[in-house]
C-alpha cells in the first residue's frame, strides 16, 4: 500500500483529499496542528469507509516539529516511504499592505511557502531513491491573479508556484512529478462568511466549488493516469479566472 501525507487534513478541502485519496488505495496520513477533532472525523469517515490511514500531528510552520515527525516515522516504518504528497496547510492573514503588520507577512510566508521547502526538502529523497513519487501543492486564485487585501498571501502561494515549476525540472528524470492546483472560492468553512449570492455574479459556472471537486483533481495527479503531467497549474474556480 502506497502512503499519502496531506497536511491540514483537519478540515475542508484537506478533508474531502484524505477521504478521496484513501477510497482509491493510499494509506493516509492525516496531518494537523490544532484541530484534532477535525482530524479524528477525518480519520473517522476512511476508516467507516473500510480504508486506512491514520492522525500525524506537527506543526508546519516549525522546522523541528516537521523534522521530528519525519525521523519517527522513518523508524517506525523502515521498509516504507511516503509517496505522495500534499502541500494543504496554509494561512491567511488579510490587511491591506499599508496597515499590514510585519507579523501578518512574516507569519504567512512561513506558513504557505517556507512549509513547502522544509517539508517537501525531507520527503523528496526517498521518492528520488524509490525514482517514483508525486508532489501536489495546493495553491490559489490569489497566487495567478493576485488579490487586493492579500498581498502577503499572495506573493506567498505565487513563490510556491514558481517553486512548483522550478523543482518539476529537477526532478523529472526520476519520474517525480511536481504540480499545482488553485482553487477559487471552494464551500468551507473559509468561505462560509463570503456572500456566495453577490460573488458567483463573477463566476462563469455560477456558483461556488465543493471541496470534492479539488479532491478529484488531487486525486488524478496522484495516479499513473498523470504520469506525464509535471510543473503545471490546475484551477479549479469555475472559470472565474479566464
């Protein structure tokens, strides 16, 4: 059985990932932070399901704290590897840039775009050793277009682009491959707050995302079936973005 990280699989569209991951063979590892009901429910709805996984906790804005999980489980599962990955776990933390506290910038960076480097860095061995893998990061309609009041969160999901596209290069020969996937406005708790009425006004497909449209997207760069597929961009947004 093949293993799966997806970080923030807590809630929302890391959710509907591990459930679509596991229903088609991966064990999952659900990662979260501070949500662990949201993760336990995660876990919870595969396991009903008759699939496998299980709740991994570490902080990705903390270097150690990925170093720590990864060095554990490397000795708990010697033989193994993970063999995909899914960038998930963000943040955001909205101002506009003259009022934005150093702190908002700071905080967001790490988050979206250091968490990328460190954790990606510490899983991208064993798939060049193993010359398989698959490495999924799940980005933004803020990142392409850029988006008022998000200039932290933008530059940060726009470098993990550009990083996506950069590392796809590098590591193709060892049939790695390396993509993107941008929501727009997805049905979550995120959203939940947004005026879906006044806003699908602007998108083509006339209303908002569900989570489980990004999990089947995830789920096809996951698999054989995009095994000639690296370093691109997929949105997901309904055509908000054309």
């Amino acid at each position: 059985m093949k293993n799966a990280l997806v970080t923030g699989g807590s809630g929302g569209i890391g959710q509907a990932i591990c459930i679509k991951l596991a229903s088609v063979g991966f064990h999952v590892l659900v990662n979260y932070n501070k949500n662990e009901a949201g993760a336990k429910e995660t876990l919870n709805a595969i396991m009903e399901a008759g699939n496998s996984g299980e709740v991994v906790r570490f902080d990705i804005g903390d270097k150690k704290s990925m170093n720590d999980f990864f060095d554990n489980w490397e000795k708990d599962h010697p033989d193994e590897y993970i063999d995909v990955l899914v960038n998930n776990a963000g943040k955001s933390a909205d101002n506009l840039m003259i009022f934005m506290e150093d702190s908002e910038w700071e905080s967001v960076i790490n988050i979206n775009l250091n968490s990328f480097f460190y954790l990606t860095k510490l899983l991208l061995k064993d798939m060049l050793v193993n010359k398989h893998g698959r490495i999924i990061n799940i980005v933004s309609l803020s990142g392409i277009k850029g988006m008022p009041g998000q200039t932290n969160y933008s530059a940060a999901k726009a470098g993990v682009i550009a990083a996506t596209k950069a590392l796809a290069q590098e590591v193709g020969k060892k049939r790695v491959t390396v993509n993107a996937v941008a929501p727009g406005y997805i049905r979550t708790k995120m959203t939940e707050n947004l005026d879906e009425g006044l806003l699908k006004k602007f998108i083509p497909l006339n209303r908002f995302g569900l989570p489980e449209e990004v999990a089947e997207v995830v789920e096809f760069l996951s698999s054989d079936k995009s095994s000639y597929i690296t370093g691109e961009v997929i949105s997901v947004n309904g055509g908000i973005y054309t």
